[in-house]
C-alpha cells in the first residue's frame, strides 16, 4: 500500500468536511481552521469558478491533504491534478473517469449508489467508495444491504449527513468515513466557528 492511498486518506478523520468555496482569499484560513479542528481531508468540490485555485492555495496549509471533489469526467480530473489535488473524488463512476484516475495513480474516491456501480469499480481494482446520496440513496439500510456481498469494500457516506447522523454512519464496520458539509456552513467566512465545528467532528465515532 502506497502513502498516499485513499484507504490511507479515508483513515485520518471520521468526517470529509465538503467544502464549496466561493472566494479564493478565504481557502488558507478555512483550511487552517479545519486542520487545527482535527480534519486534515479536505475535498473542494469543483463546483465554482474559485475551486482549483482555493485547492492550490489550501495546499500551502501545513498538515490539509486537498483533494477535488465533484470531478465527472478525464477533463475535470486533469484540471484537478493539474492544480495539485492530493485524491479525487466523483459523484459517481463512469469507465471513462475510472480508468482515467486508475491511470493517473491519484488517490480515487468514486460515487456509488447501487450494487452495478460497486460492480464496476470492482472491475477497475477499486473497493473504496463515496455512497452518495447517502441519505437519499435507501440510508443505513441500503448501505448494509450493500456491504453484505462486497465484504472487502469499504465506504464514506456523503450526502445529507449531519453532526447528529454521523455516529450511526460511523458505527457500520464498512464506513472508515463520512464526507460532510456541516463543518462549513455557507455565508461569511468564521474560523472560530468551523474550528469548532472541526473540533466536535473529529471526536464523533460510531
């Protein structure tokens, strides 16, 4: 197992904060508080015009390992790379973007849902996986029912979780992780407040 392996990445804290990140200026101090809190993941979602610049500034930041998050396609993932992720992050798989990041060597952590998309990861060598929506997508039920037959596989829930949800996600053998973006709350930008919030994530286990 290499160092940089995403079983490795998934291990560091119990909780992913998701971050959507609108000014490039707040990424250093975002990060900062995240790290000081406790959660050294953090995966910027490629989901505004600031996200790979915030995520190249974020790396400066002793201690954040900075991955790219709604990456959905080779494109998104070169750009991703390019701008220094450390992991990668899909809402769901595709054999274009999974062999794409299989061939890249980075750290991947694709979306599933259901048993075919497990399958097809499988395929690929991968048995780590986002469950994503994971509030949505049949909740602890489903993910149960879905370990059952993938005994090696292991998962981070993402999607609808909450400070509240989180242990019982994390109380499943098969989640090494939850992703959440409750750890940064939308509006003006408060390192007290996600420092905080940092702090109780890190201490939640199942």
């Amino acid at each position: 197992m290499t160092n940089n392996s995403i079983d490795q990445i998934m291990r560091l804290a119990p909780v992913i904060p998701v971050i959507v990140i609108d000014r490039v200026e707040d990424a250093v101090l975002m990060a900062e508080a995240l790290v000081a809190g406790g959660l050294p993941v953090l995966e910027v979602t490629l989901r505004t015009p600031a996200a790979l610049d915030a995520m190249t500034a974020m790396k400066a930041v002793k201690g954040a390992i900075v991955g790219a998050g709604t990456v959905r396609d080779p494109a998104m993932l070169a750009a991703a790379i390019e701008a220094g992720a450390e992991f990668i992050v899909s809402p769901g798989l595709t054999d274009n973007l999974g062999k794409a990041a299989v061939a890249s060597g980075i750290p991947f952590l694709p979306g599933i849902a259901n048993a075919g998309d497990i399958m097809r990861g499988m395929d690929l060598g991968l048995d780590r996986f986002k469950f994503f929506p994971a509030a949505t997508s049949g909740g602890l039920p489903a993910l149960k029912a879905l370990a059952g037959p993938f005994g090696q596989a292991r998962f981070c829930p993402t999607g609808g979780i909450s400070a509240a949800t989180a242990p019982e996600w994390l109380a499943l053998d098969p989640v090494l992780c939850v992703g959440g973006s409750w750890v940064v709350p939308s509006g003006p930008l408060d390192p007290a407040a996600i420092e905080a919030l940092a702090t109780e994530a890190a201490g939640l286990n199942g």
